[in-house]
C-alpha cells in the first residue's frame, strides 16, 4: 500500500467520523435528553445509553448518572484526582474517560450569594489554570433548585478535556459537581452533561459540623 492509499483511507474515515458526529448532533438537537435521562434512557444512534438515580449523602441529593459508571478505582483517583481536597464521589465510566463528580464543601453561602459565588470559582479557575479555554457561564433553576454553572476546556497530557462545573446549595453548605469528557467526545457528552445537571434533586437537610447530615 502507497502513500496515497493510506492518505484516501485516512481521509475516508475522517468524513465517515464527522458523518457519524453531524447525525448524533442532530438526533441530540431533537431529542429530549433530561426527559430520556429520567425515564432511563437515551437512545444515540443505534446504542441506548441506561441512566438510573443515585443518591449521595444519604439521600439528601439524587441525580442521574449511566448505569455503567461505577465508583472510580483508587489507584487511578490517585493519578487524576491526587488532591487532599478530591470530591467525595467519583464515578467513571467503563473506558475511564467520562467522569462525574460530587462534594459538600465547607463554604456555606446565602442563596442570593450563589451567582456571585460561581464567577469568583470562574475567576479561580481561569487563574489557577491560565491555558484553560472558558466556553459559557450562567444560572439554572432545576427541580427548584438554583443551580450555578460554566464549562470550559483544559489541556491534560495528549489531549484536551471538556469540563462543565456545577454549584448548589445544600442546606447552608455549597456543593460542587463536575462532569468531565475527552474533548473529542464533547459533542456527544456535552449536551449529556447538561442533561444529567438537570436531573439533580435535593432534600434541604442541614449539616452539622462534621458534614453529617441532620
């Protein structure tokens, strides 16, 4: 096989891959993703992606997650999540390259307080990691809970990572929640990620001082 043979069949599945991506744009564009995700699944393509209702912190928040995610392994959270301050709750999907996180932080704000809140974590953010490529901001009311947010993309290792971020309150304490992809994936997974945001449900339960709910 010559040169040329293999540069045709390069840019042959190339057009086939941006095909493949055009109509799973579509069928996102006129699909109902938060309703699918709640009735437990979202149909891409040919495949069926399976969502079920988590609950964390002793019930005290639900939200939809795929059923394949399982809870990540330590030695890999080591490596992508070495901070002291990693989020509480992991999950990962089965290639390891979707993951949704969650955590109650100590930060306790007013629910007036909670836009400002989520521009200073962007400012934080764009400050702590300058490479980082700021894609939207904004405020979401779900399930009667108001629901701070932004995306970006960062660079990591050989590939690029889209990131949306999420913030709510939880009692008086915040919470934080991220759902990350491979860029490459994002344009499948973004629209996902949004969908599963607006699944999040809370029961208003106050934490005492170690977090434990009361």
């Amino acid at each position: 096989m010559n040169f040329m043979d293999e540069e045709v069949i390069e840019m042959t599945k190339h057009a086939r891959q941006k095909k493949r991506l055009e109509n799973i744009e579509n069928q996102l564009l006129h699909t109902d993703i938060v309703k699918a995700i709640k009735e437990g699944q979202l149909l891409i393509e040919d495949e069926t992606i399976e969502f079920i209702e988590m609950s964390f912190y002793e019930g005290q928040i639900k939200m939809c997650i795929p059923t394949t995610f399982d809870v990540m392994e330590q030695e890999l959270m080591d490596i992508k999540y070495p901070s002291s301050r990693r989020p509480e709750y992991i999950y990962t999907s089965e290639s390891t390259s979707i993951n949704v996180t969650l955590k109650i932080m100590e930060q306790q704000i007013q629910a007036e307080e909670l836009e400002d809140f989520t521009e200073t974590m962007m400012t934080i953010l764009q400050k702590t990691q300058p490479t980082a490529k700021m894609l939207d901001i904004g405020m979401n009311e779900v399930n009667g809970v108001q629901i701070g947010y932004f995306d970006f993309i960062t660079p990591a290792l050989d590939n690029k990572i889209y990131n949306l971020m999420f913030l709510f309150i939880v009692g008086k304490n915040v919470t934080m929640g991220s759902i990350n992809c491979l860029k490459k994936e994002m344009d499948i997974w973004k629209p996902i990620a949004y969908g599963m945001m607006e699944t999040i449900s809370i029961e208003n339960q106050l934490l005492d001082e170690e977090g434990v709910v009361g």
